[in-house]
C-alpha cells in the first residue's frame, strides 16, 4: 500500500465543513478512480494533515489523471475557504504540500 500526507492550514472550526464536503465526495466513485482505499482527516493547533492510502504505488499518478475530473475540481474549489497551504509563497500544487516519508516499520 502507498501513503500520502498531505500538511496544510485550516482553522479548528471548519473541520466539521471539511469532513462533509469530502464525505460527499467519497460517496461517489472518485475514491475507486484514483486508487484511494482509506482516507483520514487529522487536525492539530491550526494545522491539518490529509492521509490518504492508495492500493498501488502509482496514487499520486493516478491523482494527478483525476485532477481534469469536474467533481475533483469542484472540491478543490470548496475546500479553499477551510484549507489553506502551509507556505502560500512556495505552493504552486498538492505535491508541494505533502509530507516526506523517512522512516517506516511494519510487522
């Protein structure tokens, strides 16, 4: 299985309005497009952290495939009021706000 992390900014209030919008968007068939088996939505002192578990090793290509789709652009569009990047002046993509795995164990 792949993980991504992605770290960005959102104030505590808007956590209920993020896990709707993307409970909306879970219940469609996005999650199978892009390969996502689990997703986790984790928030700490203003800061948010979005896990997303994959089947394969290609979730960021399969992602990067579904960012044309219109329902992967609507969310992108309502998540900007509650989430904001971690470092505005070097965000340009998701992939600029996801964390560097550099350790992993398993059993």
């Amino acid at each position: 299985m792949h993980s991504t992390l992605i770290v960005a900014r959102m104030a505590p209030a808007s956590a209920e309005n993020v896990a709707e919008l993307f409970g909306a968007f879970d219940r469609t068939d996005m999650p199978a497009r892009m390969g996502t088996r689990r997703r986790q939505l984790f928030a700490y002192r203003g800061l948010y952290f979005h896990l997303q578990d994959f089947d394969e090793n290609d979730g960021a290509g399969r992602i990067e495939d579904a960012r044309t789709d219109p329902r992967f652009t609507a969310i992108s569009q309502d998540l900007k009021p509650y989430i904001e990047a971690y470092d505005p002046a070097t965000w340009r993509s998701p992939a600029d706000a996801m964390a560097r795995r550099f350790y992993e164990w398993g059993a």
